[in-house]
C-alpha cells in the first residue's frame, strides 16, 4: 500500500520548497512577459518619452537578470517553469 493509499503524503521539505520556488517564478516569469509585451505596445503606440523608454527597458533586463539568478540558484531550468496546460497549450509562450 502506497503513502497515498494509506492517507499520508510524503511532505519532503526540500522538495516541498522547491516546488513552491518553481510555483513563484512561474508567476513572476509570466507576469515579466506580460509587463514586456505592454511595455513594447506602449513603445509602438508612441506614448512613451526616450527616458521612459529607457528606463522600462533596464528594468525589464534588470528582472530577466534577477530571474536567470533565482533559477540558477534553486536549481530550476527556466524552461521548466512553462507549465503544460493541456488542451490550452503551454501557460508561457515560446520565446
């Protein structure tokens, strides 16, 4: 009889963690690349100084930086953090 079977789930702490590590980045690589894709609308639709341009620029490398480092970290391939949502598709898109 499994663990499952038997009513108890085997609650490794460090694989717990990294699960939820996986779990955050994923949201904060999706929401990254919405922030992006707003950013590059504005760009095209003009309503943006240079400065401004500029600064959302650096901020959005400064946080696929910050991303690269987190998932270095934990041990996490940034590709794994695309979940797979069936019939849907995939949760990020292809870059």
């Amino acid at each position: 009889m499994s663990e499952l079977e038997k009513g108890r789930i085997n609650a490794d702490p460090e694989t717990a963690e990294r699960s939820l590590v996986s779990l955050v980045l994923t949201v904060v690589e999706l929401l990254r690349q919405l922030m992006e894709r707003q950013a590059l609308r504005r760009v095209e639709h003009g309503d943006l100084t240079d400065d401004r341009i500029e600064a959302i620029g650096q901020t959005l490398m400064n946080l696929e930086n910050r991303m690269t480092e987190l998932c270095e970290h934990f041990g996490i391939d940034p590709k794994d953090l695309n979940i797979d949502l069936g019939p849907l598709g995939s949760l990020l898109p292809e870059e």
